[in-house]
C-alpha cells in the first residue's frame, strides 16, 4: 500500500518542476527576466517562439496529469482532490523557486483532464471561445478558472472534486493579478488581434 502522504509529496515535487524555466535556460536565456516574467507556456512562446511554448505546455500539463490519473487507481476521490490541488500549488509555489512559480493554468488543465476529461475539453472549448474573441490569454485563463469547478460539479457530480476546482480557480485568479491591473488599465499584452 502506498503512503498518502509520501503521494502527496511526490505530487508536489513534479508540479514544482518549472519546465518553462529549465526550457528557457536552454536557451541561454532566464524566462524569469523576459517578457510578463512568468515561466508559464504563454511568456515562453511570447519570447521564444512556438515550439518552445508549446513543449512548455505539453510537459506543465503532464506533470499535473499523469500523478492525478494514476492516482484515481489508487486513492479515494476526496484523496485524489488533495493530490490535485498539491500538483497545482507545487507549479505556482515552487520549492526549486524559493516557493514562487508560474500562474498554474496548464498545470490545472492537466489536472482537470485526469479528473474529468469531459469537464476539461468544455473548460478547454471556453478557453478557447474567450481567447479568440477577445485575445488575451490572461483573460481566457481567469474566466477558465472562474467557471471550472461549476462545470466539474455539473459532469461528475463529485463534491471533492468540485472543491478542488474551486481552490485551484482561486489559485490561478490570485497568481493572475498584475495581469487583471492590466487589463483595467488596458495595458496588458494582446496574442491575437493586436
Ligand atoms: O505571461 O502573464 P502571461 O501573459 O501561460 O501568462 C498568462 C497565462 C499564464 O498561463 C500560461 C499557460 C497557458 C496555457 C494555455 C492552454 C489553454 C488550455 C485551456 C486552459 C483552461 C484552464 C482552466 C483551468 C481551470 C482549473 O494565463
């Protein structure tokens, strides 16, 4: 049997993984010191390109996915919760970043699609929907976040579930400040329609 509490540490560890960062140095380059400064796929594409941004979501995603799918085989549903919430605080509260971290969007959908793929692809679609009318991705990403556990507790009809989302929405909503001051200003950074 394995021990909760050395999964939950486990799953900590993994999301704390900044892989926009490690990517980043790679390229020669501190995403830290670039861009909006966040390590997360959106600055990472913003200051080296696409494929780069896009390894940086495929491995923020998996990290958060792959703990979480394995750990409905082996937890409860109120355990799993737990675990997923750990995942995304380890991405945005990073122990290899002196407990800062990135704003937990990709990590959560990754999470989200280990819990509830059907409640993740609608998240995904309004993601979407939000990105293209209005092209921010900060905006798509609060709204996302906002909405996500309403849509988990409708598909699953789970509470820790439910709960989970919720405080992993609060999370992503409270680490995407400077980007909300933006967008009141009118100031933030626009991917599409610029
Ligand atoms: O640099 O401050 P920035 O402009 O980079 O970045 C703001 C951005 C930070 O997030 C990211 C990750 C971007 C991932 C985009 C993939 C979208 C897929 C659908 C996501 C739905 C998320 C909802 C989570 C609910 C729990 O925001």
């Amino acid at each position: 049997e394995i021990n909760f509490i050395v999964y939950l540490i486990i799953t900590y560890l993994l999301g704390s993984i900044p892989f926009g960062l490690i990517i980043s140095k790679l390229f020669g380059k501190d995403i830290r010191k670039e861009g909006s400064g966040n390590i997360g796929a959106t600055n990472v594409t913003r200051v080296l390109g696409k494929k780069a941004g896009l390894l940086v979501l495929i491995l923020d995603m998996l990290k958060g996915f792959l703990p979480i799918y394995i750990a409905k085989y082996i937890f409860d549903t109120k355990l799993v919760s737990l675990l997923a919430i750990a995942s995304v605080i380890g991405h945005c509260f990073s122990i290899f970043l002196k407990f800062k971290g990135g704003k937990g969007v990709a990590t959560a959908i990754g999470v989200l699609l280990a819990l509830s793929f059907k409640a993740a692809l609608i998240v995904i679609m309004f993601w979407l929907g939000v990105f293209l009318v209005s092209g921010y991705v900060s905006l798509a990403s609060m709204l996302s976040a906002s909405i996500s556990w309403v849509i988990i507790n409708f598909i699953e009809n789970n509470i820790y579930y439910t709960y989970a989302a919720f405080i992993i929405g609060l999370i992503i909503i409270l680490k995407h400040k400077d980007n909300l001051d933006r967008l009141l200003k009118g100031t933030e950074y626009r991917f599409l329609h610029k």
